[in-house]
C-alpha cells in the first residue's frame, strides 16, 4: 500500500459546461481583457470562432472558452490556490460576459501518477482495488504476460453528483530539446506509474451564481485524501 503523499498530482482541471453563450463572439475581447489585467502575465494563444485559449505559461495553466464551456487547466500545480483563484475570477468574468444564467455541468478532475517499478507493480494495485482481477489461469488460457491494464468506471450519488475514476500503467519516456540556455526541471516526471484519475462532475444544472470554483476544488482536494486510499483497501 501506498500513501496519499506519494502521489504526484499532474492536472488539475475545473470545467463548467452552459448552453445558450451566443455572446461569445462578441464579448471575447471584454473577456480576455479584464481576465489580462488582472493578470498581466497572461497570454492570448489564440482566438477563433469556435473557441479562445489563454495560457500563463510559467504556472503551466491553460483556459479555453466558447459558446458552450470554459475549462481551466493547471499541469503539476505547486497547490491548488493558483487555479483556484483564477477560476474563480475567470469563470464569472465568462457568466458575466456571455450572460449566463446556469451551468449545465461543473466537473473537476485530478490527475494524479504514482510512481511504481514497473507494470506488474500497477497491476497488483489495481488487483487489491477489486475492480480489476484477471485470475492467472484465465491469462495462461491464453498466453503468460497482463498487458495495458486499465479499468475505467463511473459512480453516481443521489443523483446530483458523479465521479468519474479511471485506473491505468503509464510507461514514459522524456525527450527534451530546449534552447541554451533555458533549464527544466523533470523532477516531477514519473517514467513508470500507475494514473489515477478522478473527475467530480455534476448531474444537474446549477445557477451559475452559486458556483464557487476555488471552495469546489478545495473541498474535492481534501476529500481525494480519502477517496483514493480506500479504493486500495
């Protein structure tokens, strides 16, 4: 068994999904404008009629928006507070925009790798898990070796809420061809992992008012504490 700190979170992403933007092409500029002054670090990477990106390129955070969705991305995010923060500001700067009255789907997903040896390591995890056992004599039925195990499944509480968990071996290789004399940090990088990935979403709409993005990811942060060490129970 593992503990929850050895876990190293790759993405973090909250999504809100809503019908009806047809203001999208209109206000994209005021959008983009007030989210750049209040932060100036950010760059616009692209603006068409279907969708506009955003990048802060040394927070490694993303957002995309159109006439039906914004989705906020952070890869290997120092905490949550960054993309918190900025959802919030960025999602109501969208509502407000594009005049938005309800969301049809808040989802917030987790992307989190553990590093392991090699896949037969991930494979006795997802083994104690419950949820994936091939018995070895239905492998020798057909051959020796379990390859590209994943399980991928979705639970729904009460029906309001759904989770969305997907378990799967990553095997990597980093290749990196930067400038001199530009450094990066590959610290974080896990060659051979086990991915675990959870994503919150809702199942009914919501008033767009009501939705608080940085509480929603901090409360699901907290709660993946939990949740992930006891699928490995």
């Amino acid at each position: 068994m593992f503990n929850f700190s050895d876990l190293v979170l790759e993405q973090l992403t909250l999504e809100v999904r809503y019908e009806n933007g047809y203001l999208y092409l209109d206000n994209c500029g005021k959008t983009f404008r007030k989210i750049l002054d209040k932060w100036p670090a950010a760059k616009v990477d692209g603006v068409s009629v279907n969708e506009a990106k955003l990048q802060i390129q040394d927070k490694q955070l993303t957002m995309v928006f159109s006439p039906d969705r914004v989705a906020l991305t952070q890869n290997y995010p120092a905490g949550i507070s960054e993309l918190g923060e900025f959802s919030d500001f960025a999602v109501n700067t969208v509502r407000e925009f594009l005049e938005i009255s309800a969301f049809t789907r808040v989802g917030n997903r987790f992307v989190y790798i553990l590093k392991v040896e090699d896949e037969q390591e991930s494979l006795d995890l997802m083994n104690k898990t419950g949820f994936f056992n091939v018995p070895s004599e239905k492998v020798s039925h057909i051959g020796n070796t379990v390859k590209n195990a994943n399980v991928r499944f979705q639970v729904t509480r009460g029906g309001e809420v759904g989770y969305g968990i997907s378990l799967g071996h990553v095997g990597r290789t980093l290749n990196i061809q930067l400038p001199k004399p530009i450094k990066y940090d590959a610290g974080k990088f896990i060659l051979s992992g086990l991915a675990i990935d959870v994503d919150f979403y809702t199942m009914k709409p919501i008033e767009s008012g009501n939705v608080k993005a940085h509480e929603l990811i901090k409360k699901n942060s907290k709660d993946m504490e939990s949740l992930i060490p006891g699928l490995f129970k």
